[in-house]
C-alpha cells in the first residue's frame, strides 16, 4: 500500500482508504464493520471516513466500537459535519451546530479527537468567515487535527484561504469531491489552481459511480441492487445521466481493458483514479471483507496502467475537461 | 413557526422567542416556568432568553431546571451580563465582572455553554477594548458561542468592530435592543448602517411597549397591573411619555385593526415588528401557557399584514423615523 | 470608601489597600492575617496585595485560608512572581519561572486565578517579548485577569506596549512602584505619558517610606523597628538617604499639619498620595486590627486637603519633579 | 556549574547537562539511571535530554521514574520527536505525528509539560508552516515552554523565524546540533548568523565525537565499544572521515595538551566547547556516576583553557571554518 501526504501536509494516507457510508448501520452490524475495518487494516489501509450523518450517527457508533482495537496513532480517522437531525440548528455550518456535531460525533466515535474534520457541503445561509472561525476553533481546542470541505466550489475554498490568511485562522487541508471516470471537471479543472497555490489535498469519493462502473448497470437496474432500494439514489442517477446509454458503452469498452490487465471492473476504475498524482486517497465502500481485499488490489493494478493504457482509456472516455 | 438567522449568523433563532424577564421568579415558579417553556418550545419557540440581573439570579436557576428536559441542541438559550450584585466589581463590563458573571450565569443556568451572551448596557467606566477581548475570551473558551450587546449605541459598536477587527478577535453577532410601534428610532434609523456593514442581528425586547400596545391602559392604570405595582417602570413610562393621549389614541386605532385582521392588538404589535426583516426574533413574555400560545400565534398575523394594512399602520403611528 | 478604575481598566479597587508584605508569616500568624484581613474588609478594602516572595510562599498560604472566608467576587487578589527560590529557574521573568511560580502561587492562594499578577522586578536576562507572550498566557489561561509590573522604568513599560500591540497580546494593566511624600520622580514625572498614553494604573507601595513618614524615627532608630531588626532595609535607606536630617525636618513640620487636620501622620502621608489621580490605589500595611483601622481613616483626610493644605506641604516637601 | 541562558531565552541550564542517548534502557536500568542522574543533579547539573526515539520510549520511562524525586522546578526536561515506530504517522513533523508523540512522550515521562522540545529532524515531506504551527500549539497548551529543532539547516531554521513571525506564532529557541571539535562546521559558520538575529540557543550534542577525542579508538576499535556494536554507527563514521588517520594524529597532540592540565581527553573537549559562547549546553553521556563525574570537571578545565593554549588547540585542529 503507498502513503500519500494528504495535499501538502504532513500527515500520511494510504491510497485506499474505507469509507462507512451507506454500509455502516445499513447493510453492516458491529461483527460486519469489525470484519471489514480489520480487513482493510490488515492490508494496508489507515484512512476511514465516516460523517454524523451515515445512518443517522449509527455508522460512528459502530466504528467507535470496532476503532477500540487498534493504536489510535495508526488510525486516520474523519468525520463530516453538516446534517445531524431535523432541528433548525441541526445542520448547516453555523458556529453552534460544528459545535455541537463535532462534541457529538467524537462521543460517538469513542476518541478524543479526530485526524480529519470536514463540512460536508457549503452552507449559504453562514458566512463562510463563521464557518473557519469554527473550524479554526475545533483544531486549536485539539478536536481535530485538520480540516476540510466537502462538495465545495473553488470558489468557496478561495474565501475559505482568504479569511484563513486575513484572520490567521488555520486554512483547510483537504476537500472531499466526488470523483471517477464518469465525473471529471471539478476534480480536473476546477478544483486545478487549488493544488499548487494552496497544497489542496483530495479525499475523493464514488470511485465507481455509485456501481456504474463495476457494470452491474449495464443490462439494467438488479432488483437487489442499491439503485433499485434508493429512490433518491435513482434520482440523481437520472438527473446526472450516470446510466446514460453513452456511459454503458463506455464501461463495456473499458470492462475489456480490465480483463486484458487481469483486474475486475472496479479495480480499473479505482486504479485510474490513483493514477491522479493530486488525489491523496480515493475511498471505497464494501459491505463484506472480500470486496475490502477486492479493492485494495487496485493499488497493484495501478502498476500496470502504463501511458498508453491511459491513452487508450482517454480514448474511450472521451470526457477530459478542457 | 420562522426560522431567521441572527443577523448575518448561522444560528437560527425562531422569529418569536421567549424571554423571562419580570417573571421566572417573580409571577412564576418552577412549575409555571416549566409549563410556559414547554408551550413555547412545543410552538416551535427555540430561543430563551435571560440575564443575571434578572430576579437576582433565580431566573437563570429557574430556567436551568426547567431546561434539563430538552435536548441542549434543540435551544437557543442567552444571558446577559451587567448587575449581579452590590460589590464594586459586580457590575458593569470590566473583565473581571464579564468573566465571573459568566461563570455563575452558567452555573445556575447548569449548562456547559449559552449560545448567546450579551453586554446588558454599555458601560463608560470600562474601555471598549477590554470588553471586545473579554467576549471574545468567553467564546474562545467554549462558554458561549456568539456574543452581543444589548441597548448599545451604534457608535460604541462601531468602535467594538474596530477593535474586534483590529485585534483579530470575535466581533459582535447581535444587538437587543428595545423595539415596538412606539419606540423606532434606535432600530430603524441609528442602527441602519450596520446591518449591512457587519450583519448585526437584533433580538429586541418590550414588543407591548411594557403593555401600553395590548391597550389595557387606555382607560387608565388598573390596579393589579406591573405599571401600578413597580414605580420605577411607572417613571420610566412618564420619561419616555409611552402614556401619552396621543399613544393611547394611536391604541385604540390600531385596535380596530386588530379586531379586522381577528387578532388581539398583541398580536398585531408583535407581528408588526416581524415584519421588519432587519428584526431577527421578537422576545416575548408570558405569566401563563395561554399567553405564550397568543403571542406565538402573531406570526399568523404577520401574514394578514399586506403592503395596504401597513401603510394604514403607519399612517396612524406616524412616527417613522426620517 | 473610594474605589476606583485600575488605570483605565474597568476592574474597580479600593483606593486603600491592603498587602501582606512584611507581616503576613513574620509578625502574623493565622489568626492575625484573618482578624486584619476582616477588619479592612469591612472597612471597605477590597484589593489585597501579596507575593510568592513574601515570607517564602507562606505569606500566600496564610492569606489563602484567611480569603476563603470571602466571596470570591468580592475580593481582587494579587501576586507578583520573581524569587521563589535558590534554584537557577527560580528567579526572573523567564516563560519558565513566570508559568512555574503562577501554578505554585496559585496552589497557595487556594484559588483558581488572581485577578492581578505582577512581574515582581524587571529582569535584565530574559527579553521583554517573552515575558509579554508568558503574561499574555497566563491571562489567556484564566490563571490571571490582568497583568502588570512592579518597579519597572517608563522606558520598560514601552518596550512591553510596543511588543504587546505588535503581537496582539494583552498589555500590562498596571505598575506597583513604590511612591510617597519622599519618594516622587518615578510616579509623577517619569511614568507621566503612560498614564494616558496607555491608560496605566497604579498601585502604590510604602506609603509612609518605611516608616519614616510616621515620624517613628525622627529620634532615632528604635530598638524593636523594623529597621533596627532588618539589616537590608537599612542598607536602602541609607543608600536612599530616606533618614537625612532634611527629610526628618520636613516629617516634623508635616506632622505639625497632620494634627491641624486631626490626622496622624501616617494618615496624611497616605491622604495625600490619594490626592494624586494617577494613583488608583495605596497599598497600606498594619500588623494588627487597630492599625488597619487607622490607615483607612486616610480617606477621610483626603477631603481635608484643600488646595491651600496642598501647597502648603508642597512648600514642606520642595521635591516635586520638575 | 555555570548556567547559561538558553540563547536569548530567559530559562537557565548548566553548561554540561545529561542527555540519555543509547545508555538509559541500553546500558542503564532503573538504578544505573536513578544513580547516574542523582550525581549530575548534584553536581549541578539541572538539564537533561531524552528523545521518544531513545531505546524505542524506554529511554523516556527510565528518566521519567527517575525524576519523581526531584522538585518539577529544578530541573530543565526535554524530549524530541520524530520516529516513534514504524506505521507511516508515527514519524516526521505532521501535526499528527507531532501532536501523538508529544502526548505520549509526556505519559512516559509522567510530566505534565517538558522544558524543551525538540524536531529531532527537518521533515522534507511537511511544510515549516504546519511544523510552527503545532509547535506554537504545543507551547500554547502548556504541554512544553519552549520548542526548538535538532540538526536542521540554517535555511530551514529562518524559514520557520519567518512564518512564527508572519502568523504571530512563538519561533523556535534553540537548535540541537552535532558540535565537536571535529565537526564544527554548523555551529561556527552555517548558524552564526542566527545568534545575533534570532538569540537562537544551543543545546550541542556529540562532544567526544562519538568517543573519538576520548582516544579510545587512537589504536584501533576495541572489541567491546559502541562502534564494534553498532554497524549503524560504524557507517555514519565512515561516512564522516572521523576515524580519519589525520584525525587519530590530532587527538593524540590534543591528548598531550590535555595531561599537561591535569585534564582527561575528554574534559578538553568539552571544556573547548565550553568556550564557544554561542553554546548553551554540552550535552554529555555518561554509562555510571563516575563518568558524570569526570565530565563535570570539564567546567573547571575550561577556565585553565586560556588564550594560547586555545591558540596551540586551534594549530593542531587546523579546521576552523571559514
């Protein structure tokens, strides 16, 4: 497993990293996360993320729970604040609610701090001067040792520098966007002033475009499948034309170049995205120990990715920003 | 119920709010708190506001009983620094005062933290400064999340954003000022400029203007009311002539509203001031439960309040300010 | 009794005040410490001075039991840190001793903060910035609520405003140098553009010069003074020249003074320091209840001290600072 | 024992002090510790070294029993931080690495806070910045009162000046390099600017060389010494040229001059350090008391060190930097 500094700074993520949402507390119990997170350590992963909103704060309960096995200095632990009941104070990034979220989630998670701490969407209804204020004041209290957004425009971020540097307020490390074959231009364009003026570090999410890219889409919606049991999901999936007829095409296309490299689907999606010298770690979901091990073999398939793979990857993809 | 930010602030406070000023402990004791409170917040009132100077104290325990029984989350809870007492360091805005009224407004108050903290008048024996570095240490230390003033003049807070900029310390999120169809100037003409140069947000008081908008003085002072029971709020009512003929006259006018729109002339009183969107949340006091659910019901009212009713208001006020 | 702001600061302390050196532990034990500390108590003191230095600590372990008889809130506490010891950290203004002898001050006094510390001397050893940035701590630990120096030279004091303000750390709220009829230049001439420049209070110490201002050693030194029984005061006052035949003249014709008003010398020595509105306190000392008594009587002959009274001492003393 | 200012800093430490380095846990247990730091306590020395990287954090447990028996402020303590195991955060100068291995250097030592503390390494792979920062964040959390760096560049150390003063954080005080009379380069050229400019301390290491101007190893490496034992050590020599023959000749003159001030060879060498003004401290180590002892000597040998006989050393040394 490689170590990447997460943007610049100092601290240290393994390129794969787990993620608890929409298994944690759904598809998984206490011996699920355990097997899974033990799994993951076990190869190499020491990045996990999580946020007060997976399975309403049942997801931190239970990796709380599974966390207590290890050397907490071997763990990279996040959590994301913004969505945490129905109150009018319960989401958002006002001042009271990253206040009261983070005191929260760190009961949940069993640890006095956490590595990272990230806004899980912008908040327009705050200043954004309120919000680093906040952040500033959950690391300098030693709830968190960094922190980020997630979901935020380049713009934001800018502000988010410019109040940092104005205030001497500690700037953000991180943004947390999603990011695979199918979803490029934020992480590719936007996103691209961000790296070297400020070392943005990425923690990107959805490697396989909610399963498109694993093709179990490509002839159709499973009935046991996510996309089926999540009307929401399915929604966004219409909205953002993920099972576009385009897209199944592309898959089928780049389903082959998988074979050829000896790798499944999904590992050449993940494998693509680590390629991405400004992507710090990409995180993966699973819901059984087999798909733990089935995703960190990207890392070894990343390896066999040479220039004219990604040419010919490129190639089929057809949907590089400008 | 409303939700509005205060001011420019994440936090939201719910546009009719509840105070306890001349009541948790005067006309009310544990248990009428408790039912008063709980009618308030099961009408979506979020926001509770008290003082140290209150009742000596025993408004801050009260509420703190009361309290215990809701989620902390779920309220905006404030307090107010000035008067605690008689010794010569128990009153005004010097760090010292600031700093241990805080601590004992917490205690009685038996929470960790207020949301809102403010500087109950403005004193001109303590400089600004030091007050600005005092809030911003209370805050900093976790005691209370936004800070604020209350009856200030904009130019002392002018001068606390200067410092506050200056120095690189928390400035002021909101004022509470006095406000209500006899008493206008403060907040629509000397505070104009500062909602939008810093976002001020006010929480005002005395909506009834101290009863004399309810009209149970139109035919003069009854004997059981707060007017013929506290002398020193009789001659503050003399000062300021809130007893004038000509208020009573616009009293009974405004009344004739009231009864066509199917409202108390209360009600019509606060939702009047609702409608002011510089206005963050009306505190409102009540001595019985069906008193709170009669002013939380003015945010109907607010919306019977068309362009042509409050031009008709205004035309019998007559005391815009220019 | 008077009680005025510490400089322009809005803590407020007892014009008369008093401190523990000399007695508390050597002339006074338990008991003494209590029945004085009561009696200026209820004569209005509120300020009492102290010192890790005084009488090893024990000066602050007697006053720490004696206090707990108090409010807190009531009382304005102080310590000065310099000599605690032998050792090579024990001593001076270095993050070190400043942090070291706060916390062991603090244990003594049985108390959470003080609300005035003070650097005991300058000390040539240790920069200015970095006794400010430990100053600054201590008040941004609650350890303290305001800081200040003890016989420090005008030229000091800047150096310390000037590091203050570049840092946006808090600055020194007061200075304690020693001050009387005969003893004048630092307080009215060389500390003069502090007091508005900066706002600087003053705390005044030896009032009667050691005992020389109550006439005591007009005939010599007597065999139980203090004088007779501390070799090192002695040494100062010679070095001083505080027992010139000069300065006895001018105590005799002042004490002539003295009783035209009804007053003791030590009293118009006292009231006439008080006289001066750059002082906002004059720390008195007093081995018993009596004494204490009679110092704070002072305050009733300062409104003895007419203009005319004043120039006519003026004439006795012919040293102000030109 | 003379102590000396840690560069401009206020706090005091014995020119010789007592560092752990590969005796304590190595060849030291519980009693060799508690009696080898018994003696340099009474011998005057009041500093000593330790690092989280000694003997794994065996090193910090020893002296950390060991000092339970002294008064806290006494003595000067110091750690270093950066390698404490093998997971990839368990080294370097990230905010986590700094901010865990802080926390448990401190458990180890049962301290509250070190004196000092240490980067034992520049860090390429984070930014100074984010090193001040944590650093100032240890300062600022009471956890130690003063942090400097171990073998960095000069660069690298105005690097770190510049940000402390661009974002108002507290700058490093000392430096801990390799400083003898064979490697003098560093201390003598590269640093000497950052006396003056910066008051920058230093606590040097390595007085004898790795043992080589004991004169141990003038007729080859006995089989019982460090460098027989650790390959490690014997590369890093090799490397340097120390073991050169030209070197071997030095020491044998430098031996000579040494009998005739009834001196070892090894109290020449660090009583030429002694000479340095820009030193602090020479950290010696010792494996029994006895050595302690004989180091300590070394301040008496300084003062025979006059201007020629510091003239004949410099003609055998014949590598002053230029």
């Amino acid at each position: 497993m490689q170590y990447n500094n997460l943007g610049k700074a100092g601290i240290k993520v393994s390129e794969i990293s787990f993620g608890s949402w929409l298994t944690f507390g759904n598809q998984l119990d206490t011996e699920g996360v355990k097997s899974c997170l033990r799994t993951a350590y076990e190869n190499g992963v020491n990045f996990f993320d999580n946020a007060e909103a997976y399975a309403n704060g049942l997801s931190e309960s239970l990796m709380g729970m599974a966390i207590k096995e290890y050397k907490r200095e071997d763990l990279v632990i996040s959590t994301k604040i913004f969505w945490a009941g129905k109150g009018p104070n319960d989401r958002g990034l006002s001042r009271k609610h990253l206040l009261e979220g983070t005191w929260n989630s760190l009961k949940r998670l069993q640890v006095d701090y956490v590595d990272l701490i990230f806004c899980h969407r912008p908040d327009p209804t705050t200043p954004i001067e309120e919000t680093v204020f906040a952040m500033d004041y959950i690391i300098r209290n030693g709830l968190a040792l960094y922190w980020g957004t997630s979901e935020w425009s380049a713009e934001q971020l800018e502000e988010a520098y410019l109040v940092a540097d104005k205030r001497n307020l500690i700037p953000p490390t991180m943004e947390q966007p999603q990011y695979n074959m199918l979803v490029r231009t934020k992480v590719e364009k936007e996103f691209k002033p961000l790296y070297e003026k400020h070392g943005l570090g990425l923690t990107t999410w959805s490697p396989l475009a909610s399963g498109v890219l694993t093709g179990k889409y490509n002839d159709g919606i499973p009935q046991d499948s996510r996309l089926a049991k999540f009307e929401n999901l399915r929604e966004e999936f219409e909205k953002g034309g993920l099972l576009s007829q385009e897209n199944i095409e592309k898959v089928r296309k780049l389903t082959k170049i998988a074979n050829d490299l000896g790798a499944t689907m999904a590992q050449l999606a993940i494998a693509w995205i680590l390629k991405n010298p400004d992507v710090s770690t990409v995180i993966t979901g699973a819901s059984k120990p087999e798909q733990v091990e089935e995703n960190v073999k990207a890392s070894q398939i990343k390896e066999k990715l040479t220039d004219s793979v990604m040419e010919e990857i490129e190639k089929i993809l057809n949907n590089k920003p400008l």
